[in-house]
C-alpha cells in the first residue's frame, strides 16, 4: 500500500510505500508533529477491525509507523494534531457503528488515554480536532442534539471547562428549520491561538470557508462559492 499514489511522477511529491499489503493509511485529517519529522495518520485494514489505529510515520517516507492507538470497538480513530510539545495527540474515537464514541487524548511515548468527552457527546463525523498552539485548549464540532447542525466548542486539555464559542454573524448549530441555521465544522486555530478558521454549511448557501476571532467575534467571510471545506491555516504570519 502506498500513502500517496500517483498514476505517473509529479515534481515535488513522493508516495511513501508501506510494505503491507492490507493496512491503508489516511493522513488528510491528521497533522504534522511540532519538529516536522513525523505525520498523525489513521490506519485501517479491511480485513482485520482490530488493526483501526493512530499512528505516525516518518515524514522523511522511510517508513517506520508508531502505533498510538488501538481502537477496540471495531471502528476509527481520526487523528487531530498533537499538541504543541509534540507529546500528545488528540483524536475522535468511532464505534464499528460509525458513532461517535468520546474524545480522547493519547501519549506519543507510550501510547496511554485520556478521555475528554464520552460517547453521548454527538462529535460531526469526520471532524478533525485540533489543539491550540498554546497548549491548553481543544476545539471541536459538535451537535448539542442530534437533530441540530454543528457548532463549535472548546475545551481544555485536561478535559474540563466545555463552552461553545457563540460565532457573531452566523447562526452555527441551530435547528434545519431555523431560516438562517448553518453547520459549523472542520475548525481550526491560527498559529497564533489568536483566530479560528472553520467551514460553514447550509443547504442555502453550500459550505463556505470562515475566519472569526477566538471568542467568535469579528467574522469575516473567505470563499463565496458554496464549494469549499476543509480549510487549514498556513504558518505564514497574517497580514495586518
């Protein structure tokens, strides 16, 4: 299996082979550790659920994956980024079920957890959890209910102090009905800890690329064409 393939070479891009025939591995929503030398990725393999981990590999495509999780419900766990001393990871935790079930925190070195938030807490599937740069807060998408869009929230490292950031201009985790409601998801911290940059989606609207303040003040609109996700902050200072 291969982490990246590519049907002929492209300058600048390098498919890391992993000699395993059966292990797929699945960076797109994990990160890079702090010093650059290693990726967060999700491994799966479709013949054997018990092998549906976290681990990093070596970004210098020599192989060499670390297990740091292993998930015993049968489903995946989706990397987040580490935290800013490269010790930790955090990671949402699915059920075989695809369901939510909690998020936890896990050590690089030896692989020990932490759980923040239990499995009746409703996480958008498929977000990335992300850790601020100055180490002591998590944030996240989630739904308050199931049947109300997501919002964003943050909590502290340790697992205590849930709150939502309330984001000004934007009604983010209301119900469909509501006439302005939208989802709010895939969020993310400026290098700074100073602004977050996140998704909004509305069967109205599509899905847009947002950057507010950390409090959810000072909302400015990115992309206006209804098609964009999944966005990701640079390390390029911002330009004031």
């Amino acid at each position: 299996m291969l982490l990246a393939v590519l049907s002929r070479p492209i300058p600048g891009y390098a498919p890391f082979p992993i000699n395993d025939p059966t292990l797929n591995i699945g960076c797109g929503t994990g990160s890079w550790s702090p010093d650059g030398t290693r990726l967060a990725c999700e491994t799966w393999d479709d013949s054997n659920p018990a092998r549906n981990d976290v681990d990093t590999i070596s970004s210098a495509g020599s192989g060499g994956l670390t297990r740091i999780t292993s998930n015993p419900l049968g489903g995946h766990d989706v990397p987040g980024s580490y935290s800013p001393d490269g010790k930790r990871i955090v990671f949402i935790r699915y059920d075989a079920n695809g369901h939510p079930a909690g998020l936890f925190v896990g050590k690089t070195t030896d692989g020990q957890l932490r759980q923040l938030l239990p499995a009746s807490v409703d996480l958008n599937m498929g977000v990335q959890s992300d850790w601020s740069p100055q180490g002591n807060e998590i944030i996240v998408s989630l739904h308050v209910t199931p049947d109300v869009f997501g919002s964003i929230w943050v909590i502290h490292a340790d697992g205590t102090g849930l709150h939502e950031i309330h984001i000004q201009g934007l009604d983010c985790g209301a119900s469909p009905s509501a006439p302005n409601a939208v989802g709010c998801h895939g969020v993310h911290w400026s290098p700074d800890g100073k602004k977050i940059i996140f998704a909004s989606n509305s069967p109205a609207t599509g899905v847009n690329i947002y950057i507010a303040n950390a409090d959810g003040t000072g909302l400015n609109q990115v992309t206006q064409d209804g098609g964009s996700d999944d966005p990701t902050w640079g390390t390029h200072p911002l330009a004031h």
